[in-house]
C-alpha cells in the first residue's frame, strides 16, 4: 500500500475559526476527514501532521524520505520565503506536491510568490479542501508516469508501449472509466487500444469530436460536462466528462490520448499536467 504525508503549515491548525471569510469555517481535522474518504477508492495510507514550526516541519520533510511514498504540503505562510523549507523539499527524492486551500496568485502580492512551488510536482490551489484531494491525485499521476517510464525503459516497440500506458493510466486511477489512444492516420484518428466499454467511434476525421478538435487546435481539451459539449460524440450515455490530450514526436502530432469518466468534472489542470507528461514519454521513446 502506497503512503502519504500531509503536512499542514503554521496557522492551519486554527482552521475553521481562523479568517472565516478567507479560509471557511471547517476544521482542519474534518478537512483531514475529508481527504482520507474522497481517496479511499485510491488504496493510500494517509498520516497527517501539522506544525507552527519551521524546523519541525523541515524534519518531517526529511523523514518523508524514507518512510512515504508521497507528500502532500501546504506551507501556509512559510511558502512565501521559506528557503529552508524548499531546500527540505529538494533534498529529498520523495516527490511533494504544494497545496493551498486559497488562489495565491490573486491575493495579496506577497502571497503570489511560492518559493518552494518549483522544487515541487506540482502546485495545486484555489479548491479549498479539494486542493489536498488533488494534490493526492497528482502524485497517483506521477507515481503513473515513473511507472510507465520503469516498465518501458528497454525500449519497447510502438504497440507494446502503447498498451502499457492504457494498462498504467486504468489501473491508476478508478474516475478513468474509458482511457484509450488514437493515432493519426491520415486526416482521422484511429483508435490503437483502449480499457473499458468497447467504443463504436474506432475511426473519427480530425475535426470531429472533441478528440479531433485536440489534434486540430493542438491542445489539451478538458470538457467538465460533454453533454453541455456540441462537438462530443456520445459513445456512452455513461460518460459524463473527457480529457483529451496530444501525443507529440518533435512538432507533429502523432496521436492522442482520451480518457472518458462516468462522473462529471472530474479532469482538472493537475491531469493535464500528467498526462502531457505521459504523452511526452510516447514521444521521446516513439519508433
Ligand atoms: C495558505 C495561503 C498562505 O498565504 C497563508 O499564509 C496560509 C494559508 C492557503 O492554504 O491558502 O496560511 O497556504
């Protein structure tokens, strides 16, 4: 079973009286609550401390080292000019993920500046408790994204590849309902392999769909409600939300991969992020 350390910064501990306005009213014990049940599904264990310490905190990051597989941070007031806890972060192979429960970036000008943020998989904030949640979901994403580079490092052939990030992806996360990968074959997409419900859309002209409007507007599409969507094609009455992203070899694009859930708005920055991870390791290690 994979563990994570949150760690809660100076402050946080008077969550749920403290800025009422600013942070809400709900504790920081329900807020851990919180976290434990809406990952259940993922299979973690969770441990969670919380510090008005700097040099507490800084131990803790160390002794993540060896006793997690992942950290969850939120450094409060600390992540505004606390080298000594970004060095902490960078010291350590374990990989941490940053959270806030506000949008730092529109708040006060000091609050914009993170100075641990790069040393970090991620930063996730502006979700409130949710912030926690997906920072947990981020490091599934980049615990997926070593695997896939782990299980294909001795230069696999196209396909194998290809089936192993599906198999990676599904198995990483249970809100993926339908995850699969097209390939351009012409001026259409052409699906190579996928998990879940067979799909009747196994050919779709570049264009089409949200999946062909990726590749021609070569982004990243993430659709909260495909039914509020006029370019989805419905597979499923199931499917309730989407995720896009392009495959690259150097500037073309070569494929896709699509990922369907049953639940709405469950795709946010942090799956982008990932999954254009992912796409980059087809690309570099593409034949
Ligand atoms: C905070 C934002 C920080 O600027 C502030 O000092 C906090 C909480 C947040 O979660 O939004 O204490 O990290």
């Amino acid at each position: 079973m994979k563990k994570i350390d949150i760690i809660h910064g100076p402050n946080l501990n008077l969550l749920g009286s403290r800025e009422t306005e600013i942070y809400g009213t709900e504790s920081l014990e329900s807020i851990n609550s919180y976290v434990n049940s809406a990952a259940e599904e993922y299979g973690i264990a969770f441990d969670f401390f919380q510090s008005n310490h700097e040099g507490q905190i800084i131990d803790r990051i160390h002794s993540a080292e060896n006793n997690v597989d992942g950290v969850v941070i939120n450094p409060a007031a600390f992540t505004h000019y606390s080298i000594a806890i970004r060095d902490a972060i960078a010291a350590i192979k374990t990989p941490v993920v940053e959270v806030h429960l506000t949008d730092i970036s529109q708040r006060e000008a000091f609050r914009k500046i993170s100075v641990s943020a790069d040393v970090c998989v991620d930063q996730i904030c502006g979700f409130g408790k949710n912030s926690y949640f997906f920072g947990v979901e981020a490091l599934v994403g980049h615990w997926a994204v070593n695997r896939i580079r782990t299980e294909n490092s001795s230069t696999p052939d196209n396909d194998k590849l290809l089936r192993s990030v599906v198999e990676i992806l599904h198995e990483s996360f249970p809100k993926y309902d339908w995850t699969g990968i097209y390939l351009v074959d012409g001026d259409a997409l052409v699906l190579h392999n996928f998990q879940g419900a067979p799909s009747p859309h196994t050919r779709i002209p570049i264009g089409q769909g949200i999946c062909g409007a990726a590749v021609a507007e070569e982004e990243s599409i993430i659709v909260p409600d495909v039914n509020a969507d006029p370019r989805y094609l419905a597979c499923s009455i199931e499917t309730k939300s989407e995720i896009v992203v392009p495959i690259y070899s150097g500037k073309n694009i070569i494929g896709e991969i699509d990922i369907d859930s049953h639940r709405p708005d469950v795709f946010h920055k942090h799956d982008q992020k990932f999954l254009e991870q992912v796409a980059a390791v087809i690309g570099e290690k593409w034949k």
